[in-house]
C-alpha cells in the first residue's frame, strides 16, 4: 500500500476522503465494528482512522488494544489503509515501546500521535505533549500524523500560539495533519493561510463531523470550543423537536462544508463517522455528485 501522505490532493480538485471510526468499547463489539468498517470501506475512502479512548486505552497495556486490532483488521479484511490513534499523556516508556511493538507486530503503518488528555485519577507520565511523542513514532518508523485546531484548542487562547504550536508539530516530524471539527469553513480557510504564512507546509486533512442530535452539538462545543454559525443555530431551533429533521439537516449542512472545501482544492476531507455509515454515504453521493 502506498502512503496516506501520497494520497492527498497537490494542487488537484478532488481531495480524498477518509473515516474516522470508534474501536469496540462497552456495548459495540468488533463483529459490529467490522460492520461498520464494511459499510464506510464500500465508499472507497482513501483511509480509514481509528480512536483510542481518553487518557489513552492504547497505553493501559490492555491487550488486545481495541484500536490496533480495529485497524488490522480494516487493513486486512477490506484492503484500505488503516491509521491508529495513540495518545501519551499517561504513557510511561514502557507502555509506549508496547504500543509501538504491538502496532508493528499487525503491519500498522500510520498513526494519529496525541496528547490526549488526562482521565481522573491518572498520573501525567514523562510525555507531556503531542510534540514529546511524534519523535519517538518517528524513530520507530511510522508515518505521523497531528491534531489540528482551526480555532485553537480549548486550552490554547492566543491564536498566533496556536499556529507556533502546529508548526513545532511539523518540526518535531508529522507528515500531515487531522483538524479538529469546525462548523465554518470561512475559520478553516483562515487558519489554513494563517498556517501556510507561518511555514506550515505538511498536508492538513479537514475534519467535519455532521451533528446529529442537540445534546451531540452541546457536548461537542464545549469539548472542542469550536463556535456556531447562525445557520445551526437557526437549524437546531427549527427543528428542537424533531429528531430526525435535525438529523437530516445535520448531515445535508454537512454534506455543503464538504462541497465547498473540495471546490476549494483543500488537501482532504476527513469525515467524522460516528460510526454511522449511511451518514457517510449520503456525505461522500453529495461530494461526487457536486463533482460532476
Ligand atoms: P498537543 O498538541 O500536545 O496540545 C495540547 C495543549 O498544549 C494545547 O493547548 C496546545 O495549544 C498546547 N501546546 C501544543 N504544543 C505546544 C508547545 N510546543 N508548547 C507549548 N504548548 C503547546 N483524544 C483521545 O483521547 N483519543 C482520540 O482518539 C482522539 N482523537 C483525536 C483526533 C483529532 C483529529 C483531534 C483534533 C483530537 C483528537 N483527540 C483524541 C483529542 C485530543 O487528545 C485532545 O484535543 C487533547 O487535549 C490535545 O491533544 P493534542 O495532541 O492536540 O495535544
């Protein structure tokens, strides 16, 4: 398989498009999560990534690891190139060389290289920072890929540190990025001049994640501080008492930010699944169709 890093889009229209997916945690079992993979596989997508849970399930020495045996699988079963999510935040030297033995052992060959963030009663380790663990992927072979933030993450309130700290990333060694989920994509075409000026030049990939309920969009907002343009706003007041209106509204607003940012020659289109294949689906008809 060639790299993801090759896939994206120089200079073309047409940026591929890829999944992000949850690994089987609680009630979803890896059977349903094969469901899952199956359903987005079909859609042909350039990748398909896979989440680790907060504070970092990858690195509890919990084996198997959900998230390494997801993307085996989707690598193995449907032939698409998988990436696993590893976040450091509680890792210690140990846990990591496992993670990165583990991942190589099931021929992995990209991963998302998080901080994460800290679970209740976890203790920080010596991997502080996004920037501490994509060396150390690096030295160990993979191709790296970070998080991005178009409107800053949570904890990042100065937006010129924002960009300083997506270029260490860069520095440090990713080879592309995933942004976080944005709601405008007039932010997104900012932050990306905003990145170019300051010398970031590794392929960033757009994450867009449809919002399906109210409750979905609260969490998410206050999760990712990321802010609502009036049209949601106006959506989510139209349709307050109908769930699947707003669902159906949720996925054709964005099935639009996915239009304009291929029309606009982005790098990627990254789509939040949420392990809904039929969302993907209608997303992904109304790129191809806008395509021509
Ligand atoms: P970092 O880049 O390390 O940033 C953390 C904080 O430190 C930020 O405030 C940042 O501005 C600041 N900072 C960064 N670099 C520097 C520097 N050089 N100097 C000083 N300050 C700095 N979480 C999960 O638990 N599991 C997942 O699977 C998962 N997947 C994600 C996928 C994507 C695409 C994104 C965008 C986020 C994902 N997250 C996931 C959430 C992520 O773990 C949190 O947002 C976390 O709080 C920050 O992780 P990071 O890698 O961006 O951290």
């Amino acid at each position: 398989m060639t790299s993801i890093v090759d896939s994206f889009n120089q200079g073309r229209k047409k940026a591929p498009i890829s999944f992000e997916i949850f690994p089987p945690k609680g009630d979803l079992t890896l059977d349903q999560a094969r469901e899952v993979a199956g359903g987005l596989a079909v859609l042909d997508p350039s990748y398909i990534s896979v989440t680790c849970s907060a504070g970092g399930s990858s690195l509890a020495g919990k084996s198997p690891n959900a998230t390494a045996r997801t993307v085996s699988m989707i690598q193995e079963e449907f032939g698409v190139r998988g990436m696993a999510h590893v976040t450091c935040i509680g890792a210690t030297e140990e846990s990591l060389a496992e993670v990165i033995a583990d991942l190589k052992a099931r021929d992995i060959s990209t991963v998302l290289a998080l901080r994460g963030d800290l679970v209740e009663g976890a203790q920080p380790g010596p991997f502080k920072l996004a920037v501490d663990l994509i060396p150390r992927l690096k030295e160990a072979g993979f191709t790296v890929a970070a998080a991005a933030y178009p409107e800053g993450h949570v904890d990042c309130l100065d937006p010129q540190d924002n960009i300083r700290h997506l270029k260490a990333k860069q520095d440090a060694g990713a080879d592309f990025f995933v942004t976080q989920l944005f709601f405008s994509n007039d932010v997104l075409y900012r932050f990306l001049e905003d990145a170019h000026k300051a010398g970031v030049t590794a392929p960033i990939d757009c994450g867009i994640m449809p919002f399906m309920s109210k409750s979905q969009i609260q969490r998410m907002v206050f999760l990712c501080g990321a802010s609502l343009p009036s049209p949601i706003i106006k959506l989510l007041a139209k349709y307050e008492d109908s769930e699947d209106d707003l669902l159906k509204a949720g996925v054709e607003y964005a099935a639009q930010q996915l239009v304009d940012l291929d029309a606009h020659g982005v790098d990627g289109l990254h789509l939040y699944s949420m392990n809904r294949p039929a969302v993907a689906r209608a997303c992904v008809e109304a790129v191809r169709a806008a395509r021509g």
